[in-house]
C-alpha cells in the first residue's frame, strides 16, 4: 500500500513529545511519518470516497499496563467489513459480517502473549481527518468499547 512505501514509523513521544497523539493525514504526510493511528487515519482520508462506512478502532489494554496500544481502520463496502493497519499481516479486504468479528479475527491472528482484551470504536465522520488541527482523537465519537477475551 501507497502509506507503507511513504510513511515512517515513529512513536508520538518523539514527534509530538506527548504519549498519545492522533494526526490529521495532512500532519502524517508532512511529518512523513506517524504511528498506528495515524495510518489509520491516512488510510481513512484516502479512502473517502470509495467506501461506505468506516471507524478507527483502538485496541488496548487497561491501564496501568507497560504494553502499548494499537489502532487501524476498519471500512465497510456492501455488507463486508475489512482491515487496513500499518501492519500488512492485519490488513483485509471486505469478508467479515461485522466489526467485531473482524477485531475478533484480528487479535486471534497475534501471539496468545500479545493478544488485545478490549478494544473501542471511534466515527470519525464529523471530524477533519484530511486535514484537521491538533489532536483529532478527542474530537472523534467513541461509540463504545467491547471485550476481546
């Protein structure tokens, strides 16, 4: 993918000096580099118009927890849901009936150790992400948050 080729991956601690940040595409493309969730977003900005429906999904664990986060796009065409995340092993084209059977899918795939026990889905579709100031992660709606195991 277009994203993978272009864009390095750097933590938000050492581009924004914070632990958690979630970048505009514009911001990502200038920086040339972002995290999980800025790919997501990238991918959501370029994505627009081809599919019907989409939500970034950040998959964490409860805090306090040393382990890290992680976030991609799941897009709906028709009534399949699929995966983009800047990790090509999770990526999918539309086959799941729903959201939470490709999540399900997802943290199934990792390594029982490094398997996710929730996850939460943001709409994105009130928000700027092509080219919206500032942290967009608290302008996004968080529709809820689900258990994985």
């Amino acid at each position: 993918m277009w994203l993978d080729k272009n864009l390095d991956y750097k933590h938000d601690q050492e581009l924004y000096k914070v632990e958690e940040f979630w970048a505009s595409c514009a911001v990502t493309y200038q920086n040339g580099a972002g995290d999980c969730d800025d790919h997501a977003i990238c991918a959501a900005t370029l994505l627009a118009g081809d599919v019907e429906e989409g939500n970034i999904i950040s998959l964490n664990y409860p805090q306090p927890s040393k382990k890290k986060g992680h976030a991609v796009l799941v897009y709906r065409i028709g009534q399949y849901w699929g995966i983009i995340s800047n990790n090509t092993l999770e990526f999918s084209k539309p086959k799941y009936t729903s959201i939470h059977q490709a999540i399900v899918e997802l943290n199934n795939a990792r390594e029982p150790e490094e398997q996710y026990p929730r996850y939460f889905i943001y709409d994105y579709s009130t928000v700027d992400i092509a080219a919206g100031a500032g942290n967009l992660k608290p302008k996004m709606t968080k529709i809820g948050e689900y258990k994985l195991k």
